[in-house]
C-alpha cells in the first residue's frame, strides 16, 4: 500500500464548479500536511498547508481526519487557471523533515 | 528573490558518462533534498541533507551520489548513469526546526535523458 495515496484522475469539470479530491495517508504519527500544485512537469508549488483540522485560502479548503487518516481539499468556483496536478504531501514523524509525496491528481477545467 | 536554481535544465547524454546536476538555495535553508518524478509514481526522494556534510540516502538512492560542502548547494552525482534513470529530477530547500515537517521550495528541475 502506498504511504499517500490519491485518486489520479483526471476529474474534468466546467469553470464555476466546486471539485473535491481526497487524499489517504498510512502513516498515523505524520503531523502535518501539505497540498502542491503542479502545472504540466514544472516545479510544485506550495497551495496549502494543513497542520491541524483545516485552513481555508480564498476559493480553497483543506481539511484534515485523522481519524480516518484522510485529507480533502475543495475548490470553489473552478478557474481555467485552476486545470493543474495536485499533490496530497504528508509530513514525516521523525523530525528530519521527509516528506511523502501522491502521485497527484489531475484537474481539469473546460469552458 | 528567493530561489532554488537547478543547471542544467535539459541534459541527454549516454550511458556510463559521468554527470553532475547542480543546485543552489539563497534562503539560507539548512535542508535540502533530491527528489525524481516518474508518470504514475509521484516525488520519490533520493538522498537528502540535513545540513553542511550531513547527508543520507532517501528512497531511491542507488546510482546516485550527493555531497553539502556549503550549506547553499547540494549537488547530485550520477557516476555512471544508466537508462533507467532517464526521469525528471527536483532539488528543494525547506528549513529544518524540530520535529515538524516544512514546506518545501522546489527547483525549476533537471530533464534527464540516458540512452
């Protein structure tokens, strides 16, 4: 099983739509948590963080069960902008700072 | 402007030649790592730094090297590189502060074509 875990994809939705992906760790100890978004083989780039229950950033929401050991993240209001991969990170336990990477979800967005 | 750069930015060579990819942080990050992305596999880390001449191997390290003589480059080795590391590679730069996980800052990355 892989330690993170997402849906790849892709989810293809018209502008204005709200779209959420779900994410699953493995690792119970892992304390925070982070969404990247990545356009087309360039560098990702930090969308969220997630360190405790949620945070919220404009059109975009993160939330963390720990519980269930998953973590979501719904945009609002779909932008053609938006049409990216995103990648579920979950932080490591062991204080060296390791993180553990998706594969990512791919989105979409149409006319 | 705080950055990570990564040379080259494209590089295809052939089997077994020596190479070298370089990165660079001016953010003064004590951590830093070495990641490939392959379709379908996600960020897989290589080897990674926790700070100057303090290094260990991540999950994928073979066939690769790594040295952090100064705390703003971290340059990857690839002795003798094979076609199965033909893949798109990614420095990052965090800070390293107790035991939580920071975000990372990503390089532009390195396409690697081996034949």
């Amino acid at each position: 099983r892989k330690e993170v875990e997402q849906d790849p994809g892709p989810f293809n939705v018209p502008e204005g739509a709200t779209v959420a992906f779900n994410c699953t760790y493995s690792n119970s100890a892992s304390q925070s948590f982070f969404w990247y978004r990545q356009d087309c083989r360039k560098e990702p780039k930090l969308l969220m963080s997630v360190y405790s229950s949620g945070n919220e950033d404009g059109r975009f929401t993160a939330q963390l069960n720990r519980a269930s050991q998953y973590i979501s993240l719904l945009i609002r209001d779909s932008k053609l902008s938006d049409s990216a991969t995103y990648l579920c990170v979950s932080g490591g336990s062991g204080g060296y700072n390791k993180l553990i990477f998706g594969a990512g979800t791919r989105l979409a967005v149409h006319p | 402007e705080a950055q990570v750069t990564q040379n080259p930015r494209y590089l295809i060579t052939v089997t077994g030649k020596k190479l070298t990819v370089t990165c660079s942080q001016n953010m003064n990050h004590e951590y830093m790592s070495w990641y490939r992305q392959d379709p379908g596999l996600g960020l897989r880390q290589i080897y990674y730094s926790m700070n100057v001449e303090v290094t260990d191997k991540g999950d994928v390290p073979e066939g690769y090297k790594v040295s952090r003589k100064e705390k703003r480059n971290f340059p990857l080795i690839l002795e003798s590189p094979s076609p199965n590391q033909t893949s798109l590679y990614f420095c990052a730069s965090s800070l390293s502060l107790g035991g939580l996980s920071y975000e990372q800052y990503f390089g532009p990355g390195t396409r690697l074509t081996v034949t």
